[in-house]
C-alpha cells in the first residue's frame, strides 16, 4: 500500500505539478475548453507503477483550476482510482495502451492545440521547419477514429509499437481530434515528472511550429516561397504536402535542443 506522510496526500508533488500545468496549458491556448487529459507514471513506495492523471471535464467542470487534490492517482489496467476528487476520463484507454506499447514512455499528453489542431483537421502531415522541434522528426497525422474509442486506441498503440525508441520524443496528430505527445527514455530512467514537463515544451514548441509551417504554404502559394524552409534549408514543397511525403529537417540537431 502506498502511503504518504501524517496529514499530507500521496504524490502530492506530483500532483501539485501537474495542476499547474493544466493551468499554464489553458493560459497559453495550448488546449481549449474540451481540455484533454495528461497524465505521467509514477513509482510507489511499494514498487508498483501509477499513473497520475487529470479528471475529466478538467476546463469544463473546474475551469482548468485544479488543486493538487483533485489530480487523480490511477492503479493502471484495474483502473481504480487510489486518490483524486472527479472521475477518470474515457481516454484512460489510449494513455494504457501507449505505456503498453512502450514501457519505457513515462508521460502522455493529449490536448487540443490551436494551431496544430489546424494541420489535424486537415489530414496532413504538419511540415516540421523549426530549430525548437527538429528532434519531433516527422509528424504525422493519423487516420480518423472516433474520440475515445477502442479503435483510436489501438490505431494510436500500433504505431508507437512501430516506431521503436522514436516515441521516447514524438507527436502524432489525431485526425480532427488534437494533439498526442509520447516522452520517455529508454531503460526507464527518465522519472514521469520530468517526462510531462518536456511534453509541455513540445506542445508550446510545436504550436509555434504549426502557425510557422502553414505561413510557409501561403507563401509558396503566393510565389514568395519554392519550398518549405528549415535552418536554411529546403526541405520540402507543397507537392511533398499533398502526397504525405513527410516534411522535415533531417539534419544533424544541434547540441543543446
């Protein structure tokens, strides 16, 4: 049993973290009212994996102001919620099947980013053309399934299975549904704490991306472009886009990002 010390709540760091978080997302319109639901493992005192994780209606019911009290501490695959106030989101399939189809990932993020939701609801491929998100690679837009499905969480498990050790730091795009975020470090030795705070920077960072990336096509369109550019190179064209031919820089990342 995990336990916590005389008149505090368990993980309360953790949880008092992540309330946080979901506030920093909501001012900096990297989700909407829909919310999302972020969620990242922990390990217990008793040697076992949880998972700490939003409520649902997180922006809707609680306005995206949550008390580290009300994050919700999960037994995973039982699903019995071991402290939190509110109930557990529908979309706790698709975060097991993740931490399923790769262990060594310790934090998913899920929301619902202005501009990437942009390149989501349009089926393409989002053109990777910063500095700041180079080491995302590609990212993809996944087929359409329905919120909260079994399908999606299987379509969404299928392809983290795929790509190996390349989902330790990835984003797909849910087609018309938003943003998931996959971080981890192989072996395990990144803790999940650490691991949603770098899913927060890749949500920031890639919502400039996006913005940045469709500019470049209305300047190809415009002739003020031949391609899409990234630290000085060309790197793709519209043609690329349309034939979800995957637009990225593929050079050496710089020490440091």
């Amino acid at each position: 049993m995990i336990s916590a010390p005389e008149g505090r709540i368990i993980f309360e760091h953790e949880r008092e973290d992540l309330a946080k978080i979901v506030k920093v997302i909501m001012e900096r319109d990297d989700t909407n009212i829909a919310g999302g639901n972020f969620s990242f493992k922990v390990t217990g005192d008793d040697g076992k994996d949880y998972i700490i994780m939003t409520p649902t209606m997180m922006s809707q019911a609680y306005l995206g102001e949550l008390s580290p009290s009300q994050i919700l501490v999960v037994e995973p695959h039982t699903r019995k919620i071991i402290a939190g106030e509110g109930e557990l989101t529908r979309e706790i399939n698709m975060h097991e099947a993740v931490y399923d189809a790769n262990p060594d990932i310790r934090a998913v993020l899920h929301s619902h980013a202005k501009n990437s939701m942009f390149w989501a609801t349009s089926g393409l491929n989002e053109p990777n053309v910063t500095e700041a998100t180079q080491k995302l690679g590609p990212i993809e837009t996944l087929d359409f399934e329905p919120n909260c499905s079994e399908p999606l969480a299987e379509l969404v498990a299928s392809h983290v299975a795929e790509i190996g050790d390349a989902a330790l730091m990835h984003m797909y795009l849910l087609n018309s549904h938003g943003v998931l975020i996959t971080v981890g470090q192989k072996d395990k030795v990144m803790d999940g704490l650490s691991a949603i705070h770098q899913a927060l920077a890749i949500v920031d960072t890639t919502e400039w991306n996006a913005e940045i990336a469709y500019k470049q096509a209305i300047f190809q369109k415009l002739g003020l472009l031949d391609g899409f550019y990234s630290k000085g190179d060309r790197i793709g064209d519209l043609e690329d886009l349309m034939n979800n031919r995957p637009v990225y820089n593929r050079g050496t990342v710089a020490v440091g990002d």
